[in-house]
C-alpha cells in the first residue's frame, strides 16, 4: 500500500527514468510511468509492482506529439491520480553537426526536450499550488551549462531546462511546491547509442556515471528542494566553466569537444 501520492515519471522504461522509477516505487508512492514503446513499458511497470507492491501504471505515449502532454494530463486526470512528484525525465540527443540532423528529428528533440516538460510543469502545476504541496524534478545536462560540444540544439534544449527550472524555483518559494533540475554528465545508458556516442574507454570511462547513482542523487535533492543536482564529482566542477571562464572562452571549450566528439564518431 503506498504511503504518498502518485509520481509520474517521463522516460521510465530504460536508463535514469526506469531507475528512478523504482526508487520512487521503493519510498512507497504509486508510479505512473510514460515512454512510447508499450511492451517495455509494460514490463517495467510490471517488475515496480512485483518488486514494491505499489500501483504502477503503464501509459504508453509519444510526448514529442503536438498535444501529447495534455492528453498525458486528461489520463491521469481521468483515473483521479493526484501526481505530487512529476518527474521530466524523457529526452533525447544526437551528436552531429546542427545542419546534419534532419529537420523532423530537431522538432522531435526540442519538442520532448523542451516543450513537453514546460507543458507538463504547467499542466501539473496548479493541483500541486492547490494542494499545497508537490515536487517536480527536470532533468537536464551538464550539456546544459556550455554551449555547441557536438549536439548544438541538445545543449540548447537542456540549458533551457536549467533556466526554466532556476526561474520557476524562486517563483514557487513558500508555496510548499519546490522544483528542481538534475545535471548529470555522461551516464552509462541507450541515451549513449541514441545519440551516437558510445564508446567510452580508457579513462573516459571515469566520467561515465551509472544510472542508479544519478537516479538517487535526483531523487534524493528533489526531496529536499535542491533547486540544481550536479551529481557526482566531474558534475559538480562543470558549471564553474562558465562562472570562471570569459564567454569566449567556454564557446571555444564546448567547439573543441564538439571537433572532438565529431573525430570519434565519424
Ligand atoms: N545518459 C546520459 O549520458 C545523460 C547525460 C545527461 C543527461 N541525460 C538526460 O537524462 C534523461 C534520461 O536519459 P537516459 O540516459 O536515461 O536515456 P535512455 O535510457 O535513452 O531513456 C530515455 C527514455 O525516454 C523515453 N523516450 C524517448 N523518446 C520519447 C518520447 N518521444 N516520448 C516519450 N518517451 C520517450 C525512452 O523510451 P521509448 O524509447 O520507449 O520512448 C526511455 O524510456 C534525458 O533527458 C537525457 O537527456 C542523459
């Protein structure tokens, strides 16, 4: 029996989101887990269940779509979830010059990236303010704090989730409603073969995070209303680039990794 309201989970099949899935499921709150393709959906929801005896809710759903959050919300609405944990997980990048990512997969990427977590933070926003109480927890990218680095319009789209998120925090102080943003580095997950850098070896490997560990550092600041989660060492030091270092400099650091990351993926 679950001792919380419902968290809604975006992305919750594979990676970061399926972790935190279970990590909400274990602190007691019934889940409500969003990713498209339904059949990995659906185990998902089905080992959350077996493993902590809460609901896990299943809804499968392309949140790239025009229109997609709002029926994500009608959904939830309709079942009388009450959502007090929304967590903005689903996102996608590709690493590739911007002028070689087709038209279709940009809309894609700033539409989940981008627009449905607004939507979605606006959406479920105001039973929270009603409430009195809720948290949202956006995760974006160390990517989000240096621009270019070889995905120019995914370091775009995860800086806007770090503003957005710092902007809405201090708007919602004393509401009893926190939001917060969670800046990982390189995490070991599909995300890596999505966006074509996988790879990792040597000492690179150092800076690649597991999942679980980002996943309870998230949860874990969410909880207590930490506004910016930069887990894990390499995390923590990335956004002084741009609080040390003149803009020129970090549009020079973030075009070097860019050429860098185009040598190694081809
Ligand atoms: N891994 C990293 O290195 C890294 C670093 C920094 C930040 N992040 C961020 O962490 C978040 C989670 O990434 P991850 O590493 O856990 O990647 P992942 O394992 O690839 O997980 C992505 C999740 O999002 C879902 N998803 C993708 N497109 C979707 C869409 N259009 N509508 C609904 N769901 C969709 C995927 O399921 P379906 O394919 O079934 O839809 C999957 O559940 C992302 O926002 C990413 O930008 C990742």
């Amino acid at each position: 029996m679950a001792t919380e309201g419902w968290a809604l989970i975006t992305g919750a099949s594979t990676g970061i989101g399926r972790e935190l899935a279970s990590i909400a499921a274990a602190d007691g709150r019934d889940v409500v887990l969003v990713a498209r393709n339904a059949a990995r959906l659906e185990q998902a929801a089905e080992e959350v269940r077996a493993a902590s005896g809460v609901r896990a809710v299943a809804l499968p759903m392309d949140l790239a779509e025009p229109g997609a959050p709002e029926r994500l919300h009608a959904a939830t609405g309709e079942r009388g979830m009450e959502v007090d944990f929304l967590v903005n997980n689903a996102g996608f990048g590709m690493s590739r010059r911007f002028a070689d990512v087709p038209i279709a997969v940009q809309r894609s990427m700033i539409g989940l990236n981008l627009s449905a977590l607004a939507e979605l933070c606006h959406l479920y926003l105001p039973g929270m303010l009603e409430r009195g109480r809720g948290r949202i927890l956006n995760v974006g990218s160390g990517a989000g704090y240096v621009p270019g680095l070889g995905f120019t319009t995914y370091a775009s789209t995860k800086a806007f989730v770090l503003h957005l998120t710092e902007g809405l925090a201090g708007e919602l102080a004393g509401t009893g409603v926190t939001v917060s943003v969670l800046c990982p580095g390189p995490v070991n997950t599909p995300f890596l073969g999505t966006a074509g850098i996988e790879g990792f070896s040597g000492i690179r490997r150092l800076a690649l995070a597991d999942p679980g560990s980002v996943a309870r550092a998230g949860y874990r600041g969410a909880l207590k209303g930490k506004v910016v989660i930069n887990p894990g060492f390499f995390p923590r030091l990335v956004p002084f680039v741009p609080r040390l270092l003149p803009r020129f400099a970090v549009r020079w650091l973030g075009r070097q990794v860019g050429r860098q990351m185009a040598r190694r993926t081809g």
